[in-house]
C-alpha cells in the first residue's frame, strides 16, 4: 500500500528512509501538502532494467550523492498531489495496475481506492478495489458509504450495493389475461413481484409507475404452477396460483385433424363467460393461435369458436344424426341454405356452413336473414347482424 505524507504549511523537506539493494539510504522529498509515496521493495519498482544497471554502478562507486539525487528525481516525476486526483490517478494507479485512482471520502477522512473505469462508479454490482501496486477486491473491513463527487455510495464486501439510495431494480414480463400483450415492468432490487403493495414501474430508474388496472400472467421460472396478478394502478392488490390442464380437440367437419392443447384448471373452457383461453404451452401463457369451429369428444360433444385461442361460444353437438340446423339466407335475388352446429342460434361468433356435415364454411359477404343484414366473415364466423 501506498504512504500518504502531510504537512500542513506545504513547506520544507520530509527524510524517507528506505532500503535499496539491501542497504538503507535516506532520501529528502520536497514537501507537498499530501503526497503519495508508494513503498519501495527494490530498485525495480522505480526503474527499467537500463536505469538499475546506471545504479548498480553507481552503488559499486559507494556514490550515494548521486544515487539519492537520481532517486529523487525519479520518484518527483511521478509523486503529485492527491488532491489533483486526474493527475495522481495518471501517475501513481494507472502507472502500476492499469485501473483508475479514486478519492473516496467518509467526512473528513479520505480513502484511497480504484476501479476499472469511472462508469463503473454509476452502476449498481461494479467492483471497488483498494488502490497501489496490486489492487484487491476490498473486504467487508470497507463495508460502508462514502461520497464521491456528491454521489453517496454504498460499499458492501467490495462491490456497489447502492448509489444516492438507490439499489437498483429487477424486470419481469408479464402476459395481459386474454393473452394477446406482453408487459416488461420492474420493481424495486428484491422486491417480491406477487407481494400485495409492490409497485410496478415503467423504467430501470423505477422513475416512471406503470399505469396498469388489468390482472396479468405471470410465467414462475421452472415451475408449472404460475401466477395471477391483480393490479391496480401498477400496485399488485393481490395474485393467485393456476395450473393447466392438457385436452384434445379436433376440427369441426374434418376428420383426423387434432389440436391438442392447455387451459387453465378450474376454468369451464365451455363457458365464453368465463372468458376460457387455449394455451399452446402448459405454463399458460401463449394463447394457440387457432381460428378455427372444434368440437370435443368428452366430456360430451361439444362444439367450441375459437379466436385466436380465446372461446367465443360454444355448444351441444348432435352426434346422432346430421349434428346441425338449417336456415335461408337471401343474397341479391338467391336464396341459400346455410348449416350450423345443432342448437347455435344465427348470432355474432356463430359459424355457417354450406352443407350439413359442416365441412364447407359459408362464402364471405352479406346476406339478408328475416330482415336483418348478416355480415359473414371469413371462416364463415357472422361478424354483424344489423
């Protein structure tokens, strides 16, 4: 470690005694009101193999005249004042290590450590080393907060826990409940993101609330049973576990095609009310991307209208015989009888067919039905009635 010498009139010589080839000389230094002195172990921490070569001469010639005045003026070339810190991070740190010098302060004391660059002192989770010719990770002895540049910084165990107060934050992507947005939201450094009263955020800086009244997902690492979140305001009111559950559904007038897909346990994917999603993953989290009239086999045939995943309605299939009804629409001067799942009343989401095994939707456009105007999508799915 370096020796910090001081003098409070700044004038007049301090006398280092220091060994040099085995032999101890005194030196006399030209007072600053701090300098750093680095300790010398040998000839070699001041000079290059030519200038030892100069001294071993020298030593040889028992001219310590000489040697004293040549040592002063190599060590005056880089002993400046610490209280210049870009000048004494040059010359004395960086000379030696490569890292950067630093002043860091505990009221009146002053500390002297380094770092591998000066961003490092504004981010959470960089390293602080002690200063001089070999650096260390500082111990829990420095465990504290010091002042650098205004900035008050808390050291733990060598490593930047917080900086004015601030210890950084942890991000989460969550999933609106329909499944259809992604949501990167952050809390505060530890904060339990399904603790009631966490406060969601828009940015890293925690600067910025997020302004969410919704109830997300939430996809547990490693694990299959994941969370509800309820927000109000970005503030988390309260969450809940859920599960999935894996089903096989098969297309509505195909035979052999097959979906096998999740949804959440506890949810009646048969009741729209229940607003009932199909997952293509068993965390819960993707909605399938299936548009598509299905039906299932148990626990009763039942017919499903999916939407991008989402059950729009559903219904009893008649397995017996036909498993549909039939109706005219009118388009321009042409009647056309149209087919749908047994029971499904002519309304929006309903699916219409051409024929009565449902195999054939019904053509896009629109198409007069005791009086009103229906509006037929594609996939045969009515859009409007007016």
């Amino acid at each position: 470690m370096p020796i910090v010498l001081y003098n409070s009139t700044a004038k007049g010589k301090f006398m280092k005694y220091t060994s040099i080839g085995g032999i101890t000389k005194s030196v006399w230094v030209d007072a600053f009101k701090e300098c750093l002195v680095p300790e010398i172990n040998d000839t070699s921490a001041l000079v290059n193999k030519l200038d030892r070569s100069r001294i071993e001469t020298a030593e040889r010639l028992s001219n310590s005249k000489t040697l004293g005045a040549y040592i002063l003026k190599e060590k005056l070339n880089y002993l400046k004042d610490v209280t210049n810190e870009p000048r004494w991070q040059k010359k004395i740190t960086t000379r030696f290590t490569g890292k950067i010098g630093i002043i860091m302060t505990v009221g009146e004391r002053k500390y002297a450590f380094s770092v591998s660059a000066l961003s490092d002192l504004e981010a959470i989770g960089s390293t602080v080393y002690s200063a001089g010719s070999f650096p260390v990770q500082l111990s829990s002895s420095y465990n504290g907060t010091y002042v650098y540049n205004s900035n008050s910084i808390e050291i733990v165990d060598g490593v930047i826990k917080s900086i004015n107060g601030f210890s950084g934050s942890d991000s989460y992507t969550l999933r609106n409940i329909i499944g259809t947005t992604n949501y990167t939201v952050y809390v505060e450094d530890g904060a339990s993101v399904f603790a009631n009263g966490t406060q969601f955020y828009q940015d890293a800086g925690l600067e910025n609330t997020y302004p969410l009244s919704i109830t997300v997902r939430y996809d547990v690492p490693a694990s299959n049973t994941n969370k509800k979140i309820s927000l109000s305001s970005g503030l988390v009111n309260s969450s809940s576990n859920y599960t999935t559950e894996i089903k096989t559904y098969y297309l509505s007038g195909s035979s052999g095609t097959s979906y096998t897909l999740y949804n959440e346990v506890g949810v009646d994917v048969y009741d729209p009310s229940e607003n009932p999603i199909l997952f293509q993953d068993n965390q819960g989290i993707q909605n399938s991307a299936l548009n598509a009239t299905v039906f299932t086999l148990s626990p009763s045939y039942k017919y499903l209208i999916v939407a991008s995943g989402r059950v729009l309605s559903s219904g009893d299939v008649d397995s017996g015989g036909g498993g549909s009804d039939s109706y005219v629409f009118v388009q321009g001067r042409a009647n056309t009888t149209v087919y749908v799942s047994s029971g499904a009343a002519i309304q929006v989401g309903t699916t219409v067919y051409t024929d009565s095994g449902l195999t054939t939707f019904l053509a896009k456009g629109d198409y007069t039905y005791n009086g009103n105007t229906v509006r037929v999508g594609t996939s045969g799915v009515i859009t409007s009635i007016v």
